[in-house]
C-alpha cells in the first residue's frame, strides 16, 4: 500500500516539472517573438534625407529638396544682358510638315503673332503680324546701344524678348583715388606764389589733365 502511494506522488511531481517547463518555454517564446517585432535599432531603418528622392514629372527620380537653380541664368549673355524668356519662331515657310490645318506661330515686329497652316505637307505663308506692343516705353527686341556712365565706364541698354528696355550695370570704370568726371574744373593753389592757384580739368578718361601755370587768383 505504501508502494503504490509513493508512485502515485512521484507521478503528481513528474507531471508538475513538466508542465511548469513547458509554461517557461512558451513564455520565452513568446517574449523572443515580441522582441524580434521591434528592431533593437529602429533608426536603422529610417531613410537617410540624403537619399530621398522623388520622381519629377516625367517618372525620372530627382533629389528631394532641391531645385533647378540656374535656369533663368541661361537668358543672360556674356555681357550681362538680361534678354529673358525667348518668344515663338514657327518653321519656316515651305517647311515640310505633317498635320494637315496644323497651326504654327511665328513671332514678329514689336512682340507681335503671326499665323501659318500645314498645308498639303508644307509650311504655308504667314499672315500679318498682329498685337504688337507699339507703347511708348516698348521696343523691338535684339536692339542695343552702349553709353558712358559713372567714371568713364560703359552701360549696355536693350530691348529683351517681352519687348521692354533693361540696362546692365555700369562696367569698366576708372578705380584710382584721384580719378574725376570729364569736364570737372579745380582751382589749386599748388606750388604757385601767394595769391596766385592753377587751373586743373578733368580729360576724358576720368584723370587730371596738365594744369595751367600760376595766375593771380580772382
């Protein structure tokens, strides 16, 4: 009888061990399933600013942030001249095509449109030139004219595309300390006697020219 109670209480131990292991090795699993749902390192995988990019219209993938920079620059020549946005220039007349009653424009006189068609596989005439701008302050563009400025430096005025005057900034003008303007008259006692001062004039290229001898002041 005592046997049989002792195999009964080593059975009830048995089954105890084994049930509280299994219960540790589910915790555990579950503990190691909930830590591999949460990287250690979760900045790993965020993306560098560096390598964003985003695709522009046209599907082809550009730097996120930045822009086309320089663009507007392509208007100015060497001389500095702001010609700006060009205007339309249609084929020219004669010019094979292939969309019959397909409309070109040509741009003419003072900013002004003209018309031509596709016309059995060519480029036909164009037509008068029409709203223009004839304001007092427009011009047509590509003319330009160079005058002097500040100390016998140079300034390019011109008519840009849009048909309106710009002027570039003064260039080329005389840096030394004594320069002068052209035309500029100084009296100066020098080495003259008491009494007495040379006249000083500015030439034309913006330096003193030889004085005058001494003369009895005024």
């Amino acid at each position: 009888m005592q046997s049989r109670t002792m195999t009964r209480v080593l059975g009830v131990l048995v089954l105890a061990t084994s049930f509280a292991s299994a219960s540790v090795a589910a915790s555990g699993c579950a503990t190691g399933e909930e830590l591999l749902a949460y990287p250690v390192d979760a900045s790993s995988s965020m993306p560098n600013d560096e390598d964003h990019t985003i695709p522009d219209a046209s599907g082809t993938k550009r730097d996120a942030g930045k822009t086309d920079a320089g663009k507007d620059a392509a208007t100015k020549d060497a001389g500095g001249i702001d010609w700006g946005t060009p205007r339309p220039s249609g084929p020219p007349t004669g010019s094979d095509c292939t969309k019959v009653g397909e409309e070109y424009e040509n741009t003419c006189g003072q900013c002004g449109i003209q018309i031509a068609l596709c016309l059995d596989g060519k480029v036909g005439a164009y037509g008068p030139c029409r709203n223009e701008k004839l304001g007092l302050g427009n011009c047509i563009p590509g003319t330009s004219s160079a005058s002097a400025c500040g100390y016998c430096g140079t300034k390019i005025t011109a008519c840009r595309n849009d048909c309106t005057w710009t002027e570039t900034t003064c260039k080329g003008q005389v840096i030394a300390s004594d320069r002068c303007m052209p035309g500029d008259i100084e009296q100066r006692v020098a080495d003259c006697e008491d009494g007495e001062k040379r006249t000083f004039a500015c030439t034309d290229t913006c330096t003193w020219g030889t004085p005058s001898s001494c003369i009895p002041s005024p």
